[in-house]
C-alpha cells in the first residue's frame, strides 16, 4: 500500500506480475444493466502509428502461413529466434502485446463476467487472422514472440494467444493513429451501483513515459459515444464556414477592380478588332 505497481516491479525479477490495490468504480444510475458497458484499456505516449514499427509484421504470416517472412527486414531483431525458428507472429507489434488483466466484482459479490468474443472486427476475424490448417500451438516448427517466452502460466491460467485469431491480439494488431488510444478489452453488464476493479499489472510504461488508464463506455444502436468525431466534425464545419466568409469578403472587396480590369480588356479587344479590320480593308 503506497506504493504503485511500477515502482513494485522495478525489485522484483522479470517476468513477475503486480497485483493493484483495488480501485472503486461508482455506476450511476442512468445505466441499464439491459445494455453492454464497453471495457476499454488506454495508452498514452505509446506511437503505433511509427512507420517502422506498423510494418513490423509478416502480414502473409498472419494469412496463414506462419512461415512467411517480413518486408524489406522491418521484423528484426524479432523475426528468427536463436535457434533460427520463426517468431509467430513475427515483429514488433507482436512483441509488445499488452499484458495487463482485469476483473470487475460488485463489492460482496462473485466476479462480473466480462465477454471477450465479439470485440474485434468481423472481417478481421475472418479474412486477415487466421490459423493455419493444423495448427498445434506447441509445434516445434516457431517459437512464440521473444518477449512473451519471460511470461509464465500463473495459476493454470494463460494470459498469453494461443491463436493468431486471439481477439486481444487482433486488436492490439491493428495498430492506433494517435499516440494516445483505447483498445476494446471486453463487454459487460453493469446494474448502477458499486464495484472493485483488480488489475494484474503486468505492462510497464516509464520507458516511453507513458501512463495507462480505464475507460467505461455505454454502446447504443448507434455504437459507443466518441467526443471525438463530434469535436472534428464541428472542427471541419467551423474551419469551412470561415473559408467561405474569406472568399466572400475577398470577392466582394475586388469586384470593382474585376469589372474594371475587364472593361479594359474589353475596350483593348475592340481597339485590335477595328485596327485589324481597317488594315485589311487597306
């Protein structure tokens, strides 16, 4: 107690995991227990969106073909373990797969079932991650990524893929545009009221000064509510309406040096037809 997960793990051997004090979430009671609560976990500082490290994948090897290599080496130095076996998946993006677990439970109550299916996109799922035909995950033909090797089944239970269609992993696959994003955890049914929040900390982010958070989302027939898409379109609608203001203003103030300017052209034009007219006629 008074000590964060963090500084906890620095004296601790690689490998090991943290287990947080629990932190209080208050539903209110504008929530339905009817509708799913999206379970988001975030990333601040952290650039997926760095060139080198969004082709740090085999995508060929994510088709099905957990052979296949990368593009232009971009997978090094997590392409080919030491023994010269492939790396499944290959690459970075792999690599630093997000480790930290979560469980809900209402005080005095059992754990609050958090459904992990469904969280990625469909098409994701069916046409871009998928297992090979046969696929045994303890095949001696690849070795799992280098960084996942440290991390040990903890009490029966494995955090870790298994498959390359781990939905966790899809999305943590995809990687985000900002340096600050959310990734879908899981979905789950809330009544108002309150809860405990358990967190394995497992994933250190002082090297790139980075900070993890929580976020809870209500979905609706139209999805989960986003600020946002709503700051960026009244952004756009805003910086338009100025643009035309602009124009407006800009042609109103040279409308007279337009109609002049073209009054001269005009009378040039009619001078050079008469004299050309006149000198044919001579």
């Amino acid at each position: 107690v008074g000590t964060t997960c963090s500084k906890r793990l620095e004296s601790l051997p690689e490998g090991s995991s943290c287990e947080c004090d629990s932190q209080t979430i208050i539903v209110p009671e504008s929530v339905s227990g009817d509708n799913e609560i999206m379970f988001l976990y975030g990333l601040t500082n952290y650039y997926q969106n760095h060139r080198m490290y969004r082709r740090s994948q085999s995508f060929a090897q994510l088709l099905g073909d957990e052979q296949a290599d990368c593009l232009d080496q971009y997978c090094e130095p997590y392409r080919n373990d030491d023994d010269g076996k492939a790396y499944y998946p290959r690459g970075a993006i792999a690599n630093s797969y997000f480790l930290d677990t979560f469980k809900i439970n209402r005080k005095g109550e059992k754990e609050t079932a958090m459904n992990t299916t469904n969280i990625s996109w469909e098409t994701d799922r069916q046409y871009k991650f998928i297992v090979p035909e046969g696929f045994q995950s303890n095949s001696p033909n690849f070795s799992w990524p280098r960084d996942w090797k440290i991390w040990q089944e903890k009490n029966g239970e494995s955090f870790l893929p298994t498959q390359v269609n781990d939905e966790h992993l899809i999305n943590w696959m995809n990687p985000a545009a900002f340096p600050s994003f959310t990734k879908l955890y899981a979905r789950v049914r809330l009544n108002p009221g309150e809860y405990q929040l358990n967190i394995t900390y497992r994933y250190q982010v002082k090297d790139f000064r980075g900070s993890k958070f929580i976020r809870l989302a209500e979905t609706s027939w139209m999805g989960g509510r986003s600020l946002f898409l709503g700051s960026a379109y009244t952004f756009v609608g805003i910086a338009c309406l100025l643009a035309a203001l602009f124009f407006i203003v800009v042609s109103r103030k040279t409308r007279t040096k337009r109609h002049a300017r073209r009054k001269k052209i005009d009378e040039q034009l009619e001078n050079f037809k008469a004299t050309t007219g006149q000198a044919t006629e001579a």
